[in-house]
C-alpha cells in the first residue's frame, strides 16, 4: 500500500514540512515519486522512516543519521558500520536513562520534602 506525505506526516506525529526537511536532508532517498513529483511512501519506507525517527527521538544529531541512510543503501558491505553505529546510539540511550533516573530521583526526593513540610505546616495550623 501506498501512502501519501499528508498521511504518512499524521500516522508519524510529523508536520509535512518535517518529512519535506527529512528529504531535502537527504534522510528520505529512497522514496519514490509520481510524475508530477508527488513523494511515494511505501511500507518499507514507513519501517526505514520509524527507524530514522527513533534515532532523531534519541538524540542522534542528523548528520549521523544521513550516515546510517547513506550506508543502508549501500547494502550489505556497510553492515559493520551500521551495528558500530547502533551500539553506540545504544550506549548513549543508555547514559540517557542513566541521567533521567537520576533527574526523577532528584525530583522525588524534592516531592517529598515538599509534601513533608506542608503535612507539618498543617498540623501547626490545626492545632
């Protein structure tokens, strides 16, 4: 099935003019196009256009992922940059979790400080 830039920007949480950027960015050269130059997305574009934005969504910078597109279209003979590419995105993800847990911790923490001092100032006021 195909489908068209509008429905593929809604199906994505995208504006058209994010997957219109995504092209002229080159992340998209495996599209396809209608005569009239209408942009075609296809089922394996919509699986490679998920892969490019969990990337972006996880903190790869652009260049990067025109990197990994440029070397998917290469084929098989980039599969080894390609694995060293996602395990480092991997550890970044990873480093990334590390942080925010830490983050939610320091927030928790303050809750509860919080909640701690106004279940105190009630009990003073009640009394």
């Amino acid at each position: 099935m195909n489908y068209t830039i509008g429905q593929v920007a809604k199906l994505n949480n995208l504006t058209i003019s994010q997957l219109r950027y995504y092209d002229k960015q080159g992340l998209l050269p495996f599209l396809k196009r209608t005569e009239s130059g209408d942009r075609i997305f296809d089922e394996d574009a919509l699986k490679f256009i998920e892969m490019i934005l969990c990337l972006k969504n996880t903190g790869m910078p652009i260049k990067k992922i025109k990197q990994y597109v440029d070397w998917s279209m290469n084929g098989e003979e980039t599969l080894h940059q390609r694995l060293e590419l996602m395990k480092q995105q991997e550890k970044n993800v990873l480093e990334q979790i590390k942080e925010t847990e830490e983050n939610l911790k320091k927030i928790s923490r303050k809750i509860a400080k919080y909640e701690l001092e106004m279940n105190e100032s009630e009990k003073t006021t009640s009394t």
